[in-house]
C-alpha cells in the first residue's frame, strides 16, 4: 500500500522520480509550490507530463507541455519548464486559450518548414514536377525531349544493347539551382557555353526552360521565388542562337550517286528504311516505327503514324500509297517482331541507330552533312520535276494544308494520290538508273 503523498511540493529532480499514481486512480496530479500553475501529471502506467493550469475568461484550462523526460528533470531544464509555464500563464491573462497558441504554433511552424522546403528546391526537382503536371497534352517526343535536357551524362543509352552512354543534358549544368538562385546573368553564362558546341540543342532547351519557368510562376507555392520578367532579360534573349533553317537537300543529279552508295550498305534494314524515306517524304520517326500490320501488301498502303494535330492527342494517322519500290524493299526484309525496320540488338526490337552505317556511303557518295530530314526535304523538292500538285505532295508528307483553297478541299482519295506518287518514284529510279519493279497484279478484282 502506498503512502498518501502531498501533491504539492517544490518540483526537483528526486521529487519528480518520487511521484507514483495512486492505486485508486488513472491519473493524478503534482504542483509545484515555487510556480503554482506548473503541474506533473502522472498515469497509471507512470508515463509523467508537464502541464500548466490557467484561467481564461473565468474558465480553467490545462495545456501540455512535453513529457517529463523531454524536458528533464535537472535544475536548468526545470527553470526552463517554469520560464515556459510563466509564458503560458501570461498569455492566459491576455485572453488566449494556451491549446489554442500551441495549435497555431504547430501550423505556423509547419509553414515555415513547407515554405523553407519550396524555398530550398532546386530547379531538377521542380522541372520534374512541371513535366508530370503537363505529359497528357505533349507528344512522346516533346516529353522525352524534357528527360534528355537535363540527363546525366556517361549512363548506359538505352537505345541499344551496345556500350553507348547518354550525353549529359544541356540543363544540366543548372539543375542543383534553386529556383531562388536563378539569375539572368546565371542564365546568360549557361546558353554562351551550351551553345559552343550544340547551338541548337542550347536554342530548343532554352525555349524548355522557360516554358517550364512561365508556368511555375503562375503556381501558388512557386511564384514567390522569381520573377520571370528580371530572368528574361533582353541580354539573355539576344544570347539565345538564332538558327536559320536548315537547307540540306537531294538534287536531281546527286540521286544517281545517293543510290548507288545506300544500295551497297551491309545492314538491309537500314538500307531499306533510308530509301523509303526518300520516296514516301516521311518522318524519320514516323517510318521507324512503321508495323507490319500498318503494311497492307494486298492493297498497297501505308498507314503511318503521323504527328498530333489535335491538342492533347497523342498520336495520328494518315494513309498513303505503298508504291513497287518501296514495296519491294518492304517484301525483303526479315519478320522478327511487330516492327517492319526492326532490330534484334534494340531495346524495343527496332531499328534506333542508322549512322554507323548510314554516314560512310554519304561520304563515299560525296554527299556528307545530308540529314534524314533532309531526305524528307528532297521528297517534295524532286516532286515538282512530275508537276505533282502542292496539296498531293502535302497529304503525303502529312503537311497540314497551308493554302486556303486547300484548307476547303476534302481529302484526296489514295487512288489519286497513288497516281502521282507513283509518278514521283518512277521519276526518282529513272534519274538513279535503277530499273523499275514489276506492278504487282495482285490486288483482287470483284467478280460480277
């Protein structure tokens, strides 16, 4: 049986230690004799809590301070306790619930820390968080364009099983920055020496950028920690490479030599894909990524993915003409998978890698510096030598119409298109020297 014990004493370190529940009660309650309103409470199961008693408008109200064992229970800790008991009672006296201050300290501290955290992330955190904010309305290339800016450089490429690494993102530099840190100077010195060495890649990255800027500052938690206008200064946009448009192209008289250097290269894929690009004026990506269930070989088409002209959408589709010669070079090609231009070391089965082979008969042709997209240039440039209307030669390329009258106009039907790029490819071998294929026979007939 415990003694009854006095509940008021003056609190010290072997007092305190002292203190038991009583038997008959879950909970009870000790007083400091030197701060009258500074109490221990102790449970049954002996956990012991500071807690301070003060009248608030006429009513008596506790708040707790911490365990016992938070605070301590030497001389400075409990005239730290009592310090902060005094406070409390203080603010008692002016009006205000001591559980009520305690709440609003706890929320103000927890701004400050989320504030403090915004105020310390760095423009790689944030620059993610942009691209997960805005993905659903991009193309696949325009979101991975934003991975490919800020990459670390010297990783394995995951392009292909070989031993190539990424090259390091040209915001890579900046992307330890917090947003607070950013300058125009800072800005000014990063586009000079990105674009030393890849002018347009420093141009494109910088339109990125602030792209992805622009629409932080219009985020709550984010707009406080710049000011866009003082980071887009006329300094840093006249830093910003100005590219003329690219004019690689395939003149008439070099298409005998072209040809004759593509048709010897080793690899048939690329061989393949490099001429069908000439003759069908597609995108480089557009026709890598061709199936074989898009090739109809009855009805000699194509349906390829074309680039998204709805906001939002992802992807579209256009149809065009499978003319003999790309249908031959089709035809010759190995069926390993789902890709038409595939590849047995691509991490996704297809072809992702042309230069190695691609590049050495554009120098044996005398023709180096001539791009993919160029041969996508060339196709609409030797389509005048047929006369081929504008509007057929876009509807192939999947151009959108940019005259007005062809804005009106429906689509043409794939016969129509079929004449002409016919037409256009046969033209193209005539000028190479390469004998014409055979027209296929063998779309089906209705039988009346």
């Amino acid at each position: 049986m415990i003694a009854k014990q006095p509940n008021k004493v003056k609190f010290t370190k072997t007092e305190i230690e002292r203190f038991v529940c009583p038997d008959d009660k879950k909970e009870f309650f000790f007083w400091d004799t030197d701060t009258p309103f500074l109490g221990v409470r102790i449970l049954y199961s002996g956990r012991k809590t500071f807690i301070v008693r003060a009248t608030v408008n006429g009513k008596t109200r506790k708040t707790t301070l911490g365990t016992v064992d938070s605070w301590g229970t030497n001389k400075s800790s409990l005239e730290r306790v009592r310090e902060e008991a005094r406070r409390i009672k203080s603010v008692a006296m002016s009006g205000i619930i001591p559980a009520e201050e305690k709440r609003q300290n706890v929320i103000k501290e927890e701004q400050d820390n989320q504030r403090r955290k915004i105020e310390t992330t760095t423009l790689e955190t944030t620059w993610f968080f942009y691209v997960e904010s805005n993905k659903q309305g991009w193309s696949e290339k325009h979101y991975k364009d934003h991975f490919k800016a800020i990459q670390a450089g010297g990783l394995p490429n995951n392009l292909g099983r070989g031993k190539s690494v990424t090259k390091e993102g040209c915001l890579y530099p900046l992307k330890d920055k917090r947003l607070t840190q950013l300058t125009a100077p800072m800005i000014e010195a990063w586009i000079n020496e990105q674009k030393k060495t890849r002018a347009g890649v420093a141009a494109h990255t910088y339109r990125l950028l602030f792209a992805c800027l622009n629409w932080l500052s219009e985020e709550e938690h984010y707009s406080t920690l710049f000011d866009i206008h003082q980071l887009k200064t006329k300094k840093v946009r006249k830093a910003v490479p100005k590219l003329t448009p690219k004019t690689d192209v395939l003149h008439r008289e070099q298409l005998s030599n072209w040809f004759k250097y593509v048709r010897r290269i080793q690899n048939p894929v690329i061989k393949a894909y490099v001429q069908a690009l000439l003759i069908t004026g597609a995108r480089r990506e557009e026709l890598a990524k061709l199936t074989w269930e898009e090739v109809d070989l009855q009805w000699n088409k194509l349906v390829i993915r074309d680039k998204a002209t709805t906001k939002g959408q992802d992807i579209g589709y256009r149809t065009i003409p499978l003319t003999p010669y790309v249908k031959q070079l089709i035809n010759a090609l190995p069926r390993r998978n789902q890709w038409v231009f595939s590849s047995p070391r691509g991490v996704e089965g297809r072809m992702v890698e042309h230069r190695k082979s691609y590049e050495p008969a554009l120098i044996s042709a005398g023709l180096k510096g001539l791009t993919l997209h160029g041969l996508r240039r060339s196709f609409s440039t030797l389509a005048e030598w047929v006369e081929a209307p504008a509007g057929v030669i876009a509807q192939i390329q999947g151009h959108k119409p940019s005259a007005v009258q062809e804005r009106h106009y429906k689509p043409r039907e794939l016969d129509l298109l079929r004449l002409w790029h016919e037409r256009i490819e046969d033209w193209i071998l005539e000028q190479a020297g390469i004998e014409k294929p055979q027209k296929s026979q063998d779309i089906l007939s209705i039988v009346r």
